[in-house]
C-alpha cells in the first residue's frame, strides 16, 4: 500500500508540472518572441523572457487575486486602446497603456488588502527564480556554440525555475514581509496586464491586417514557436516535477499547506 500511494504522488506530480511546464514553456516562447519584435537582443533576451515568465506563472500559482486585478486592467486597458486606435494597433503603445491600466488596478488590490504581505511571496520567488535560470542560461548558451533550439530552451528553463521556485520559495516567503504591499501589487499586476496586452495585440493584429509585413513575419514566428515550447515546458517540469518528488520537495505536503491557493 505505502509503494501504490507513492506511485500516485509520482504520477499526480507528472501530471501538475507537467501542465505547469507546459504553460510556462509556451508562455517563454511567446514572450521571447514578442521581446525579439520590440528590438531586444544578446544576453537581454532570454534573461528578460524568462525572469516575466517565472513571474508571470507564479503569480497565477501562488497569488491569483494579483494576477485577476492585473488581467482585468490589462483587458480594459486593451479595450479602450483598441477602441481610440482604431485599425492603428501598435505594440509598444498597447504595452504602455494595458501596463498603466494594471499598475492602477494594483494599487486599487493593494488598498484593499492592506498589512497582508503573503500574496508577493510567490511573485518575487518567481522573480528571483526567472533571473537565476535566465543567467544560467546565458552562461549555458556562450559556451555552447550552435542554434538551440525553442524546444531545448523552454525545457532547460522550465526545470532551472522550477527548481530554483522550490528550493527558495520558503526563505523568499520570509523576504515578502519587507516589501510593503503598496509597491509589490501594482508592479506586479502591471506585469500581467502588459502580458495581456501582449496577447491581444497578437489576436487583434492579426485579425485585422493592420500590420506591416515585417511584423507580420515576427508573428508568423512567434506562433510557431509556441507549440515547441509548450512541448519542453511539459517534459522539462514532468522531469524535474519527479526529480524534486524523490528529493523530498513533494507536492503533496504542498497541497496540505495550502501551497497551491
């Protein structure tokens, strides 16, 4: 009996990072991508797209009502661009505002939670997790010489976050206390609102034609990246998911601590 409970505690931890490493990898390669068509470049790249991912997927695990206030600014935010724009959609500007927009729908959370400091924590481990990963992938992509591909990338960040989440998630924790609440929120759900943004800049783009032929390129290969890095998002976190299980970081002392509310 205690073997058939561990094979399920494996198989449940397949399943969670699994689907957690999918969303994250697929969320990497579009952010990587979207980064490339505002002009990023060299080591900024992978460190920037990795360190908003991390953050991004934390704060949807670990401190949702953040995430909600910073999608429903960056949704009106989209809304009232799209509507004074017209058929002119343009990225940087999109980002500005739908970012404005869930920097003040943060700052409205913050007002109304105040003195509670605990929904940060998962924010900023995942803030410290995306930078550590995306330096070691820095350092990983100077030694080797060669194309990686989206595939190898999403995989190899997917398993440097995650472990790195776990590993300091608890001494983080004690961290968040020092940031007031007042600062973290509406930085944090400025972050998602510009994801959002982001998002509907792609689907309403492309919907409309409203794009010159170059950008149109950027997203032909913005979608096509996607689907490889959603694929080693999901066996990169199903592998370390199982590694981190057998290593004593389990999931199902996390679900009776609350960990995934």
């Amino acid at each position: 009996m205690p073997n058939d409970g561990r094979f399920a505690a494996v198989v449940l931890t397949l399943f969670v990072w699994g689907l957690a490493g999918a969303l994250f990898g697929g969320l990497f390669a579009g952010l990587y991508q979207m980064l490339a068509v505002l002009g990023v470049s060299g080591w900024w790249l992978p460190l920037l797209a990795a360190t908003a991912a991390a953050m991004t997927t934390a704060t949807f695990y670990s401190a949702m009502p953040v995430a909600l206030a910073g999608a429903m600014g960056g949704v009106l935010g989209s809304i009232g661009y799209l509507v004074a724009a017209g058929h002119r959609i343009d990225l940087a500007t999109i980002l500005f505002v739908t970012t404005l927009s869930g920097f003040v729908a943060g700052v409205f959370y913050a007002w109304t939670v105040r003195g509670n400091p605990r929904p940060l924590a998962g924010p900023l481990t995942g803030m410290l997790a995306g930078l550590g990963a995306g330096v070691v992938l820095i350092l990983g992509l100077r030694f080797f010489e060669g194309p990686v591909g989206m595939f190898v990338l999403a995989a190899g960040v997917v398993a440097l976050v995650g472990t790195l989440f776990e590993v300091t998630e608890r001494r983080i924790d004690r961290i968040a206390g020092l940031l007031p609440v007042a600062v973290g929120a509406p930085l944090i759900a400025g972050l998602i609102a510009s994801v959002v943004g982001a998002g509907i800049w792609l689907m309403s783009g492309t919907t409309l034609g409203a794009l010159d032929p170059g950008t149109r390129d950027a997203i032909q290969r913005l979608v096509t990246e996607i689907p490889p890095g959603a694929l080693g998002g999901m066996l990169g976190g199903a592998v370390t998911g199982v590694l981190l299980e057998f290593m004593g970081y389990r999931l199902e002392d996390r679900l009776r601590r609350g960990g995934l509310d």
